[in-house]
C-alpha cells in the first residue's frame, strides 16, 4: 500500500476517472460506426474508413444558405460547419430538433460524417452524457469581447506590434515573452514534431493531429499551449477569429494535406509576443504557432489573412477577432465570450486521441 502522502488524491481520482469515461466514449463511438468506404473509381472495396463522430454538442446557430436550400448548423463545441439539405428527408426532424434545443440552450447527441459535414443522428444525450457535458462547464472565463475586422485595411506594418496595436488585456497577465524569432521557430518546429502523422514516439503524449484540420484546432492549440508555457517556459494567448456576418465562412485551402478547400465558422491556435530587432530599435511582435496551415511561425496578420481564401469560395471572409488568456478553450457564438476552460486536459486529451487517424482531404 502506498503511505498517505503517495496516494492519489480524491480530485486526481476524479479527474483520471473523467477523463477515462469521457475518452471511452469517444472511442468507442467512433469504433462502433467505422464502415469501409466503396472506392467509386474501380468500384471495389479499399481499406479505408469512414468515420461517424459521435458528439455531445450546443447549437450555436442555425443560418439558412443564400439560395434558401439549405441550413448550416453551427455548435459552440466544433469549428466545423455542418449542413442539411431541406430535401433530405431526415430534414424537418433534424431542423425541429436544432431549433428546441438552440431554444432551450439544451444539448443534443449527434452522429456526423465529418468528409461530408452531414448527419447520421441526433438525439438527447444520457443522463451521464449530460452530466459529463455540463462538469466541464463550471469554469467559465468570461473573456473579452471580439473586434470587427476588415483585413483589406489594416496596415500590416503596424497591427502586429503588440506595444502600438494590439492592446489587449490578456497581455498584462504574462510578461516573460519569446526573446527572438529563433526561439519562437525552434517553438513551432518543436510543436510540428508533435504531429500524429510522423512516426513516433512523440515527446508529448498524445500526438497532436496537425494533419486532421476540418476541426479540433481548440484541443491542438490547447496542447501547444501548455508546450509552450511549461517546455519553453513563455508566455502565450489564444487568438480567436470568427465569421458570422453576412454568409461568410472562414475558409483555408489545406495545402499542407492534400489542397481541399477546408470551412470554419471560428479557428484558434496560440499567440506569442516575440521581441524583434530593427538596427537599434526593438518592437514586440504578434506571432501565431499553427502548424495545421503553416511550416514556420507568422504574423498575426497573415494568419488572418489565410482564411479569406476566395479562390476557395467567394464569401471566405474574417468578421471578428480576439486575444484571449490562453486558458480560454471554447468559445461561445458568435464572437467568443464566455469561453469554456480545460484546465486539466481532459478534453483536449480525449480530442486528439479521436482525430489522430484522421486526414482532411479524404
């Protein structure tokens, strides 16, 4: 038996226990609506898998599509965007559901295709379910509020430096910030090797899925951030952007895994203030670490940028953006606060484990 002082705590026990059933769930959901997928060039059968994502999600928004055939469900717990025909047949059930639950601020359980962005299921969640669902929401963070944006006019010179743009509270709560560019690249590159798509043993268990982009980038920047403050020892934040005016749709073209054209109504991953040097003159710097889109660290600004991609679609378009504690992990329709908190990972734990397989341009 272990003396006292070793033995797990009564909040250890409940955090491990949480997290085991919360990842089980996952899993086995996941495992239980694998199906192989018919290869519709040969007309044979291939090793490869569709997978149903099993959920337990608040709907954020319902938005009709601008030809009106058509409703994009929006959910507080995914960036990815999910639609309905209104010629399914599955459509007045599934709308009628989405609507008493946005109404009631209730959850539901759904099973989604997420290749398709389309519905399988959706029903009330369990009793555990929802009790599980809510414990995770006890630790709000209240956050601040997001700012309208028009990437077309900010002068990039100027909106990356932290000292004269980017004012934002978050940045009084750390001031040990990345001391060059070279230490912010060796960040990201220590980050990038993380990823579940290179043959491990991976440093930081789990993996982290850069290569599974249609969604998740809540639990992947939650990851990189507690590598960069507790491997590194620097401050970070989260930056949020948000597209909800209008019809328009963040969208990246996913060069990295295949060149699909990949749909977000938000996206996050970390910020980093990183000092840089003009002859005598030093500035600090908004940097974002995002291997999912990029190969080194890059300016705030550019990161923005990436998702306003109109050779994708023509209403790829940022409307909102925000700096927030890095605590912050979920944000709240439509411009982010209050946010959700993971402070012991097990969300952001059980979410990489379920993508680690996955692929964006399937």
């Amino acid at each position: 038996m272990l003396p006292q002082s070793k033995r797990p705590g009564l909040l250890t026990k409940t955090i491990l226990a949480t997290f085991s059933l919360l990842l089980f769930l996952i899993i086995a959901c996941n495992n239980k609506h694998k199906q192989k997928e018919p290869d519709l060039t040969t007309g044979t059968g291939k090793d490869s898998t569709l997978i149903s994502d099993t959920s337990i999600v608040s709907v954020a928004a319902l938005l009709p599509s601008a030809d009106g055939k058509s409703l994009d469900v929006l959910f507080n717990e995914k960036e990815q965007i999910f639609t309905i025909s209104k010629e399914d047949k599955s459509f007045e059930g599934f709308n009628r559901s989405f609507e008493d639950a946005l109404k009631s601020k209730t959850p539901l359980k759904i099973i989604t295709n997420p290749n398709k962005g389309s519905f399988s299921m959706v029903t009330q969640p369990s009793a555990r379910e929802l009790e599980l669902f809510l414990s995770f929401r006890k630790e709000m963070l209240p956050g601040d509020s997001a700012l309208r944006i028009d990437i077309s006019k900010i002068d990039t010179a100027k909106f990356n430096i932290v000292e004269e743009y980017l004012k934002w509270p978050a940045f009084r709560l750390c001031t040990n910030v990345v001391p060059n560019y070279a230490t912010a690249k060796q960040i990201f590159d220590y980050c990038a090797q993380q990823s579940c798509d290179i043959f491990g043993p991976h440093p930081v268990n789990p993996c982290i899925p850069f290569q599974y982009v249609r969604d998740g980038c809540y639990a992947r920047a939650h990851k990189m951030r507690w590598i960069i403050e507790n491997h590194f020892g620097y401050c970070s934040e989260k930056v949020f952007s948000f597209a909800n005016q209008d019809g328009h749709k963040l969208v990246v073209k996913a060069n990295k895994w295949g060149g699909c054209c990949v749909e977000w109504w938000f996206h996050v991953t970390p910020l980093i203030r990183v000092k840089v040097k003009y002859g005598r003159f030093v500035t600090t710097r908004a940097y974002v670490i995002d291997p999912g889109m990029f190969d080194q660290p890059v300016l705030l600004s550019t990161w923005l940028q990436a998702q306003e991609n109109l050779n994708c679609k023509p209403y790829a378009k940022v409307d909102f953006y925000s700096i927030q504690p890095s605590s912050a992990y979920l944000p709240t329709y439509p411009t982010g606060a209050p946010f959700t908190t993971d402070p012991n990972n097990a969300l952001t734990n059980a979410d990489l484990i379920s993508h680690a397989n996955l692929h964006t341009c399937n």
